[in-house]
C-alpha cells in the first residue's frame, strides 16, 4: 500500500490530541489539520491504495507513481517536527507528576509496611492461641484418660474381688472334698499296703497263668507240626484221586497235544531237574463241588491251566528248552512259584464280613491241590480275594469294599472299576461259560480208605483239643481272678488318686487366692493418684489459660493497631486516588508517545525507501524521464489519467473487477465447491445436533447429581455422628468421611474410617498396616452399629464380631451391643459367638442360647428335660 505519512499514522490506530493541530496520542477523534498532506492521510487511513507496481505497466502505472511522489515529497518534514514537540512537552509533564508520586508511594508504602507489622503480629498471636488450643486439648483429653483410668481400675478392683471371694468359695469346697476323701480313704499308708498285697497275689496268679498257656502251646506244637501236616497230606491224596487224573489226562490228549506229549516226556526225565516240577493244572487240581468248577474256569486262562509249576526258576528255564527249543513242542506254558507247605496268602476281609451282602466263599476255598499251584494262582489271580455269593449279590455292588474288583453270582461273572479320578465305580457284567476241564468223578473205595484214615487222626487231634479245653478253662479261671484283683486294685488306686488330685486342688486354689489376693487394687491409693494427676493437669491447665489470655490481648492491640491503619490508608488513597490515577494516564500517553514517535520515525524511513525506488521505478518504465520533461515519451496519456490518488484508485479497481469476471476454464470446480458446502453444512448441523443432545444429557445428569450428592453426604454424616459418638463413650475418637477423586467419577467413591485409639496419636486412616487386627475389629464393629440406625428390619445377625479383640475392647464392643440392641423399638439381634468373657453386662430382654453338639452326643434329645405325664 502507498499512503502518506501522516496517513499510515493515523491508520496505525494512533490518537489525536485535541487543539494541537497534530497527531498526538491521547484521543481517538478529531480533524487533522496543517498542510495540503491531510487529505491524504485521511484517505489513506480508510481506503486501501494498491501498490502502483502491483500489476499494471504503462500510463496506469504512471499515474500510481505520479500519486505516489506528490504524496510523499510534498508532506514528508512537517509531522515529524510537530511530533517531536508533543513527545517532549509530554515527558516534562511527566517527570514532574513522576516525583510528585514518588513521595505519595513513598507514604503509602510506609503504612502498608506498618500495616503488614501488625498483620505479623496477629498472626503470631493466632498461631500461639492456637498452639494454646490445641495443648490445652491434650491437657483436657490427659483428665479425660485419667478418668477412664480411674473408672477401669475402679471396674478392674471389682471383678478382682468378686473373682477373689469366688475363688475363696471354691477353696472352702475343695478343702470340704479333700476332708471327704480321707475321710472314705482312711490311712494312705494303709491303701498302699493293700495295693502291694494285690500285687503280690496278681503276679502269682500270672506265674501260674504261664506255665498252663506254655503247656497249651505244647498241644498246639503238636497238632500244627506233627497231626494236621499228616491230615493235610492225606487230603491232598484224597483230592488226587478224586480228580481222576486219567480223564484229564485224556483231555490234555484230545485238546492239548502239546501239552500232553510234554507231560508224558515230564514223567520220565524228573531226574534232570532239582526241584518238583507239577504237571498242569487240571491235573493237579481238584474241585470237591462241580458247582463251582464254571467259576474257576471263568477266572484261571485256558493257558494257566494247561501250564506247568516249578518250583525254581532254573528248573522252569530247563524244561521250556527242552520242550520247546529241542523237542519242538507245541503250546507248552509254565510258571514258577516257591516250595510251599501251606497256603502264604489271606484274604483282605475274612468272609464273616461280606455274608451280609451274600457272599459265602472265596474262590480258593473252592479248590484243592499243591500249596506252590495255589499260591501261583493266588498271586496271579487273586483267587483269595474273589468272592462268591448268591443272585441278590449283584446289589450291592456301590457298597463293596474297593478291594473287591471280581466276584461271582451263580450265573455272571462282575468285574468293578472304579474311576481314580471321580471315584464312581463302573460294573462289567458277563454270563458264566462252560469249558469241561476240571470237572471229572474220583476213586471213591481209595477215597473211603483216606477218609478212614482222615477220621482217625480227626478224633487224636479232638483228644489233645478236649486237653487243651480243659487248661483254656483254668487259663480262665486265674484270669477272672486276675481281673477281680485288678478291680480291686484300679479301685484303691482310684480312692487314692481322687484324695491327691483333690489335695492338688485344694493346693492351687490356695495359690490362686494368694496370687488374687496380691494383685487387689487399692482404691484409696489409685484415688489419690488420680486427685495428684489431676491437680498438675489443671495447674498446667491454668498456666496454658493465662498464656492464652496475653495472646489475646497482644491480638486484640494488633487487631486495634491493623484497623487503625487500614482506616488510615483508606483515607490516603480517597485523597490521592485522582492524582494517582492521573499519574498513570499520563505516564501511559508518555509512553504512547514515546512509542508514536518511533513508529512514525521507522513509517518515515519505509516510506522514504519505497518512495525512492518507485522514483526509480517510474524513471525506468518512461526512459528515465519525468513529465516535466519536453521529451517525457507518454505525456499525452500521462495529461489524460486524473490528477488524484482516489481516482487513480478507483480506475484501477475497476479494471481489476473487469480481470476477475471474465469467465473461468474449469466449471467443474464450482460445482465440487457447492457439493463441499452442503456437507460441510450438514456436517455443521450434525455437529450442533450432538452439541445440543450433549448439554441435555449434561444438565440431566448434573439435576441428577444435585438431587443425589446432598442425600448421600447427608447419609454419612448420620453414620459419622453415630460412629463418633460410639467411639468417643470407649474412650477413643473416629470420623467416617466420604471421598472421590472427582466429582461424577462415581466409581472412586468410597467411604473412609478414621481412628485414634490413643490421645498421642492423630487422626488416622483404618489400615492394617498402621492399627492392630483387635482395633481393626472393635472400628469394624462400631462401625457396623452406626449402619445400623439406617435401616429398619425385623431382625439382625452377626458372626463372631469379638474375635481377634483383647479383652478389654470386647467387654466394651459387648456392653455397647447389649445397651444398643435392649433400647425399645430396636430389632431383634441374633449374636453368635464361640466364646464369651466371664461377668458380662446382662439385661433382662436377652435370652443366652447354648449349642451342645459333637461326636460324643449320642442323642440330640439328650437335653431336652422328660415330660412326665
């Protein structure tokens, strides 16, 4: 832009001051006068000049510069002149007003100073009443603790005394007892006598005792060793011949080749072994009852029963490669299982325990043979732990004990799994088979002639049982007499021990006063206690109090001295107000002065440089000439164009207007432009839309938090004033305060407890870091009381609420409950508890309940009183 420098002043924004003819900072209106320059400045202020090399070259641009040069050249010396003189007159005024303020803040500053002084002074004095305060507290809170001190060895002298003459009446009891029993006991020295003697006679009747159970022990000797070895041995000649070995023979035959030509072979070449090898199973077993034989065949494999026993391994390994490897043999199994004179396995329960689920026999009673056969099939199947039993057995397979896993019923075979996981058992059930191997007829002449024989050495071994019945009854008999020395022994020794362990009571009861007795409070001295703490308490008391009273007065002069100053201060700014406000108008127009002048001396220096380069400009577009030149080359246009800048300006704006409405060369951009201002106006609307369902959910939600907030606040404040005053009659101090991080952060909310259990200590969160789990426990239950006022129920029930509390605080918790809960128009209160403390506060609305219940009550009626008819 080109404009004159008394114009780009006033466009700047600077003021005119009035009556000066010039511009001036200091106000905003009024007329420019001094020169044919003001014009142009007052156009150059409101109207935009463009540049006159902005864009047009020939005799427009001429005319730009024409304009430009009598504007700058003819106007450029008078303002700067009439600015300078304003600036200085200014900075006179300025300094004078400047020293005349300078002792007027002076003064103003010495009051405050003196103000501030008794500011200080209150404020110290404030600090130290409050200091006063708050020891004086502590000094009041020191009463209060000596009081409860007082009232809890007062309680505590009480309850020793009570507990002392209980303890004495429990004493004159025991000592009563004691006098009874010597009294039925008569001599000690004699009882002891007596017992010596019991024992005497009870060692002979054992001296006796032994020589008949050593002389039983002899019969028992020979019946084990010599009679029942020689029946055992006839038996298994009886069961041989039973099994008709020929026929099974025959079987091996017909169905096991191989195992028939291997026993043939067996029988011939015994020699070559060192042990007894058995030839296979269905020859050496027999099964007394055909019944059972579809039992044993649906336990032992068919491969078991073909097999042979050796009593060694080595025998075993001898005889499969002579049959095997060398002779080429067929099907030949064997196993191996140790010399045996009798049977090594037992069954886990005997069978007198599972006849109550129909069960009569195990499968090994089923079946006769070698010991070394039997133990082999009991050690690979467990023929001594599988039961037989009737049809109903199969119902009680859930309550079987988890080591039966097979039994038999008549006609299926049960198999039970039970889960090691779950621990269900499942049942497989299958239907009894027939395979014809082991039931074959027996010799029954032979067989008469080993029963024969069986039945003589039946009646020898009734003969030496007869005997030994005979010496089992005198056994009896000296341990009848045995025992009824021992009744009457166990009877003096427990007269005697009744008598020592009553002396023993009367002993420890005796030591129980006395330790009572020494720890009795004296009332007399624990009151003189209390007066003489109490006296330098309230002596400390009135020392604090007359620290307290100075304080207030040295306040009270401060206060007089501060309100004094202020009045005064007041009065000096109402006096110097108007100058102090002039001051700084003036010195805020000496400033704007100041920085007027520089703005118009830099706005001079611009316009000076741009002058000089358009001059230059316009010199090199018309052949550096100028119109004042015969041979300026453009002087017929350059006559022709106005001789104002605001025509000059106007011309070249309509020729500008002309440029920008001639048609555009891509029509498509118009319309893109139109389509982006719908949506940016539906954007735009949906945008306010939002806006506005925002603020309409913003207002609901602060009418909601406005109606909620005061409620809740309201609600905590209720439980703090209960839990407060609870606290505070147990000689302790709690607060109950409600807290968030912000104010709709509804998550944060909570609720905080504060404690003090001691008068050194402060206010302080419930933690479990900071408070012990007995003073957790007594805020938690106070707190739980002050719940309580709240609501209005029927009923209420708490668990254990004295557990982990120190004696002292239950006996407080518990007094407090019963107080709360006995009061009329309360609920009814269930109070459970495992234990409570001896001589607890009672009312007559309470009804103690006691549980009686374990393993040792055998009837739950048994305290119910009988109701005669």
């Amino acid at each position: 832009m080109v404009r004159g420098a008394e114009g780009e002043a006033f466009a700047a924004g600077e003021e005119h001051q009035p009556g000066c003819g010039r511009y001036c900072p200091g106000a905003r209106t009024g007329s420019p006068v001094g020169g044919p320059g003001g014009a142009a400045a007052v156009d150059a202020g409101t109207r935009r000049v463009p540049a006159a090399d902005s864009r047009v070259y020939g005799p427009e641009g001429l005319v730009g510069v024409r304009g430009a040069v009598f504007a700058i050249l003819g106007h450029a010396e008078g303002p700067k002149a009439g600015k300078k003189r304003c600036t200085e007159e200014k900075e006179q005024q300025y300094n004078q007003f400047k020293q005349e303020m300078e002792a007027i803040l002076a003064r103003k500053k010495e009051l405050e100073t003196s103000k501030a002084k008794q500011v200080a002074i209150g404020q110290r004095s404030t600090d130290e009443i409050n200091s006063l305060e708050e020891k004086t507290e502590r000094l009041e809170d020191a009463i209060s603790k000596q009081k409860r001190e007082l009232m809890d060895a007062l309680a505590k002298a009480d309850e020793r005394k009570t507990e002392l003459d209980e303890a004495k009446v429990m004493l004159a009891a025991f000592v009563q007892d004691c006098a009874d029993s010597a009294t039925a006991l008569g001599s000690e020295d004699q009882v002891r006598q007596e017992i010596s003697a019991l024992d005497g006679k009870e060692a002979k009747i054992r001296a006796d005792n032994d020589l008949l159970m050593g002389r039983r022990q002899e019969l028992n000797q020979k019946i084990d060793t010599e009679l029942k070895p020689e029946m055992m041995s006839i038996e298994r000649s009886i069961e041989t011949i039973e099994n008709v070995a020929s026929n099974k023979l025959r079987i091996l035959q017909t169905r096991f080749e191989g195992t028939y030509k291997a026993v043939l072979w067996l029988r011939e070449h015994k020699h070559l072994f060192q042990g007894k090898i058995y030839e296979p199973m269905i020859l050496e077993l027999n099964v007394p009852a055909l019944e059972n034989v579809q039992f044993l065949e649906n336990t032992i494999g068919v491969r078991d029963l073909i097999a042979f026993t050796c009593e060694s391994t080595q025998d075993m390994n001898l005889f499969l490669r002579k049959t095997r490897e060398e002779l080429r043999i067929d099907g030949v199994n064997a196993i191996q299982s140790d010399p045996a004179d009798k049977l090594h396995y037992t069954a886990r329960h005997p069978i007198g325990s599972l006849k109550r689920f129909g069960f009569h026999t195990y499968l090994i009673d089923m079946v006769q043979g070698p010991y070394p056969v039997l133990n082999g099939l009991c050690k690979l199947y467990g023929l001594h732990n599988i039961p037989v039993g009737g049809a109903d057995s199969a119902k009680y397979v859930s309550a079987l004990p988890d080591e039966i896993g097979l039994f038999f019923t008549p006609s299926h075979r049960f198999q039970v799994s039970k889960s090691r996981y779950t621990g269900e058992k499942s049942t497989r059930s299958d239907a009894l088979r027939t395979l014809n191997l082991l039931n074959r007829s027996t010799d029954h002449a032979l067989l008469a002639q080993k029963r024969q024989e069986h039945q003589r050495l039946v009646r020898e071994c009734d003969k030496i049982r007869n005997q030994r019945g005979q010496i089992e009854n005198s056994i009896k008999e000296l341990q009848e007499r045995c025992a009824g020395l021992r009744e009457q022994k166990r009877d003096l020794q427990e007269q005697l021990s009744k008598y020592q362990q009553t002396k023993m009571k009367v002993k420890r009861q005796e030591q129980k006063c006395k330790e009572l007795t020494a720890r009795l409070v004296n009332v007399d001295e624990e009151k003189v206690k209390f007066e003489r703490s109490c006296h330098t308490i309230i002596e400390q008391l009135l020392d604090q109090q007359r620290r307290k009273v100075a304080a207030l007065e040295r306040y009270a002069a401060a206060s007089r001295e501060h309100d004094l100053l202020e009045q005064r201060i007041r009065l000096f700014e109402e006096r110097n107000n108007d100058r102090e406000a002039n001051f700084r108008l003036l010195e805020d127009a000496y400033q704007s002065a100041k920085k007027t002048l520089a703005n118009v001396e830099k706005k001079l220096a611009e316009v000076k440089a741009k002058s000089s380069e358009k001059n230059s400009t316009a010199r090199a577009l018309c052949a550096n000439k100028t119109p004042d030149k015969p041979d300026f080359p453009y002087r017929k246009e350059f006559a022709e164009l106005p001789d104002t800048i605001e025509l000059v300006e106007a011309h070249l704006e309509e020729l500008r207007v002309r440029f920008e409405c001639l048609p555009q060369a891509n029509e498509s951009v118009a319309d893109e432009y139109a389509q982006k201002k719908r949506q940016l106006e539906q954007l735009r609307a949906g945008v306010a839309c939002s806006e506005q369902t925002v603020a309409t959910l913003e207002q609901q939600m602060a009418a909601l938090h406005d109606r909620w907030y005061p409620e809740i606040q309201s609600v905590v404040q209720c439980i703090n004033g209960k839990f407060s005053h609870f606290m505070s009659s147990m000689g302790f101090a709690g607060e109950v305060e409600l807290i968030r991080q912000g104010e709709r952060d509804y998550d944060e909310y909570g609720i905080r407890i504060y404690v003090k259990y001691r008068n050194e200590e402060k206010l302080s969160a419930l933690d479990r870091k900071l408070q012990s789990g007995g003073e957790r426990a007594v805020a938690i239950a106070i707190y739980t009381l002050s719940l309580q006022h709240m609501t209005q129920v029927p009923f209420r029930c708490v668990d254990e609420i004295n557990q982990g509390m120190d004696p002292t605080n239950e006996r407080k918790v518990f007094n407090m409950l019963v107080e709360e809960t006995c009061r009329t128009g309360q609920s009814q209160y269930f109070f459970v508890t495992p234990k409570l403390l001896p001589r607890l506060k009672c009312n007559a609305k309470m009804n103690v309940i006691v549980v009686h219940n374990g393993k040792y009550i055998a009837n739950p009626d048994v305290f119910i009183p009988d109701v005669k008819p």
